[in-house]
C-alpha cells in the first residue's frame, strides 16, 4: 500500500471535483476548492474520520468496497478507479466478476437523469449503482451478497418477488430474465460466472428449468413493470435499457407509465427526505 500516493491522489481527485457535479449546492461564501471531507463522506458512505486518514496517510488498507465507493463518489474515470486500487494494494475488479464495479461514464449518467429512478447493472443483473430516486422506489439492492445479488435468481427463488406481481406479470417477467440470461449465456460462452449462476439456478427452480428448456433469446431494451412500495402502494413504471457497446453492463432508466405513477414517485420523493424504504424486491 502507497499511503503517501494514496493519499495525496484522493486529496486532488476531492479538489477537482465541482460540488454540482454530485448534486451539491455550490453557495457564495464556499471557500473550498471541490468537495469537502465530510461531502466525500456522505457520498461514500464512510465516516468523515476515515476519509482524513485516508488523506492524510494514517489509515489501514481500505477494502475493495471501500475503494469502489470511493471510486463512485469521486467520480473516477476507468483508469483512475484501476490507479486507486494499485495505490490501496489491491488488484483491480476484473472485468467480469463478482467484484464488478459499475463504469464511471454510467455513474456520472446516474446523476445527470435527476429526480428519475435509474440504477446500473451488469448483463448478468447485478445492481452495481443506483441513484437516490431508484432506491427510494426500489431499495438498496448494491449490498446484496452471494446468489442474491443476482437479479434473475431472486426472481425464481425469492417467494416475496412472486408476490409483488400477478401471475401473468410474474411469468410474463420471469421468461424475459431467462431469455435475456440465455443471450448472456451465449456472448459469454464457457465463462463460469455465467455456467455456475445457471447451473445453481437449475438446481433450486423448476419453473426455471422448465423455462431455460424453451431457448428462447431475448436482449431486453424497453419494458413496463410494477412496483409495490410500503408507502405509496402500486407504481407502474416503463423501463429503458441502454447499454454499453460491449453489452457487460447497462443503464436502466425508470419512467412513470401514467399520471398516478408519476404522483406517486412525487410523493416518495417528498417522503424520502424523511425516511428510505425498506428493501422492497425487484
């Protein structure tokens, strides 16, 4: 670990950040250049005392979490996020695996979409990031460990996902997660990310199995779904998926489908300031 290096790169990367850049005010009577320590803090989810250790030289060796939520709020590039870890004594994430981190260029898109839900996955439905509005709407789902943190294998495990929706919602849903798992499968070919999430998922599921036996094949760009929140009832949202050119991760974007949809995300947006939702599954 490089403590010296470490440090004075999170100083610059903090001073060259604009506050607005993060959707923070930037008053009159600010005097410091960037972002503060303790702004840093919030974003990262980390004590402001870790942060000035970090800075000044003094810290223990920061965990690749702590490094990718540093990554995140700092908004670093691709090849800063791989200097970062170096500097910390770690390898950096791979490009496929369960260490993922979600690509600077989407999170800064997170940002840029405002008050509208969006979060960002990899193609194999891990949720890398979200923004404030998603997890207002949708809970965190970036702490999830293990199996859970795939999106296609609460699906077809979790029974509290199937009862969020109708049958027909929930079958209609369930045979797009595996035909999109199914193109993944294809493109990633002999990958065992890929071979062992559909082997486990065979192992638990039928209505799985049954559906993986179809083949069918589908890369999803646009869908509708609804969303059952504990405080605002039953929000129907169009999904927009835009995804990177090497298709490894995607931006899903989540509009409301109709006036009450877009009340209700009003509403949560009022009522989040006070309090976030339980972890409502997705």
């Amino acid at each position: 670990m490089q403590r010296e290096q470490l440090a004075d790169f999170l100083r610059r990367r903090r001073e060259a950040i604009r506050p607005a850049e993060v959707g923070i005010a930037d008053g009159p009577r600010r005097r410091t250049a960037g972002l503060r320590r303790e702004e840093v803090a919030m974003l990262a989810g980390m004590s402001v005392d870790y942060v000035v250790r970090l800075e000044q030289g003094r810290s223990s060796q920061p965990s690749t979490q702590l490094l990718g939520a540093l990554a995140r709020a700092l908004r670093l590039t691709d090849d800063e996020r791989s200097h970062l870890f170096h500097l910390a004594g770690h390898q950096p994430p791979p490009a496929d695996g369960v260490a993922r981190l979600a690509r600077a260029g989407l999170v800064r898109l997170l940002d840029l979409v405002g008050d509208t839900p969006a979060m960002v996955l990899s193609d194999l439905g891990e949720v890398l990031a979200q923004n404030r509005m998603s997890i207002l709407l949708t809970g965190d789902h970036t702490g999830l460990a293990g199996d859970r943190r795939y999106v296609a294998y609460r699906y077809f495990t979790d029974p509290a996902v199937r009862d969020l929706h109708g049958p027909e919602e929930w079958q209609r849903h369930a045979r797009q997660q595996v035909a999109d798992l199914r193109a993944v499968a294809g493109r990633r070919a002999g990958d065992p990310a890929v071979t062992g999430l559909i082997e486990r998922l065979r192992a638990v599921s039928d209505d799985f199995r049954r559906l993986w036996a179809e083949h069918e094949v589908m890369v999803r760009r646009a869908d509708r779904k609804t969303f059952v929140h504990p405080r605002v009832g039953r929000v129907t949202m169009d999904c927009e998926t835009l995804v990177t050119p090497d298709l490894g991760q995607q931006l899903l974007v989540l509009t409301p489908a109709d006036a009450g949809a877009r009340e209700k995300l009003d509403l949560l947006r009022v009522l989040g300031v006070e309090e976030f939702p339980a972890r409502v599954p997705h």
